[in-house]
C-alpha cells in the first residue's frame, strides 16, 4: 500500500506539514507531491492543480487508491485507523481523548499566533518577535490548556 500526499512548503504550511510528520515519523510508504503556491486566486496554478486532485483545492491531499481525504486532522485519524498496529494515539482511552483534545486545540485554535506569528521554520527574527509579543498582548494569553 502506497499513499500520495499532496502538499505545499513545509516552511510555511503546518497543515501540509502535519501529516507528512506523522507519514515520515511512523515510516508510512508514501509519494510526496510538493505543490507549488503561487496564490489561492481561481486561476493560479496552484488552484488549477489541487482542483483537478480535489473539489476543495487547497492542500494537503491524501490519495488512497480511488480515496481522497483532505485536512490534515482527517488524513491523521484515517491513518491511525488504517495503521492501529502503529498507535498513532495513545491505547489508554483517557490519554487518547486528552490526546485529540490538544491536537484539536493546536487545529483550529491560537487565532492570533495565526494572525500575527506565521509559521517559517527557516526563519530567525527575534527582534520582530519581540515587537509582535509587545504590541499584540492577545499572542501572549495563556492557552486553556
């Protein structure tokens, strides 16, 4: 069984960056398919690839035969179904609610480090942190967690 994945920069999308993590580090067979943004407009190239692999166009994609998942909490739970021999979640039905609780909150939640932290993993600028932290108190409010 091999997958295609479907994604776009790793520096910059933690959507497409999160299942590749969990494909890679449970040493999943698949075949990446990095594609490349130039913008989310209808006629970008982006756009008319990830349209002609899903109704929704945006990444990341996973192709399972003639079954495409998108969102990268959906492809995560097929493949934890798929491959329970590899406990992608904890076996402790308490540990694995806790579990999916934080990986919900990490989801959809911390709007403004969202808004005003994007993620670039090859980036250093403490400086422009420093100045985000001071000017944007809502970045620093404590999780729920």
């Amino acid at each position: 069984m091999k997958y295609t994945l479907y994604i776009g920069n790793k520096n910059y999308s933690t959507w497409s960056m999160r299942p590749w993590v969990v494909m890679k580090y449970f040493d999943i067979p698949f075949n990446e398919k990095l594609v490349k943004f130039d913008s989310f407009a209808d006629d970008s190239l982006f756009k008319k690839t990830m349209l002609s692999v899903s109704k929704y166009g945006t990444v990341p994609i996973l192709i399972d035969g003639d079954l495409v998942i998108s969102d990268s909490l959906a492809i995560c739970e097929y493949l934890a179904e798929k491959h329970g021999d590899l406990a992608l979640w904890p076996v402790d039905p308490k540990k694995r609610a806790i579990a999916r609780s934080l990986v919900a909150k990490m989801h959809s939640g911390f709007q403004a480090i969202r808004t005003y932290l994007p993620m670039n993993i090859e980036a250093e600028f403490p400086q422009v942190g420093q100045i985000i932290l001071r000017d944007h108190l809502e970045v620093k409010k404590k999780s729920c967690f």
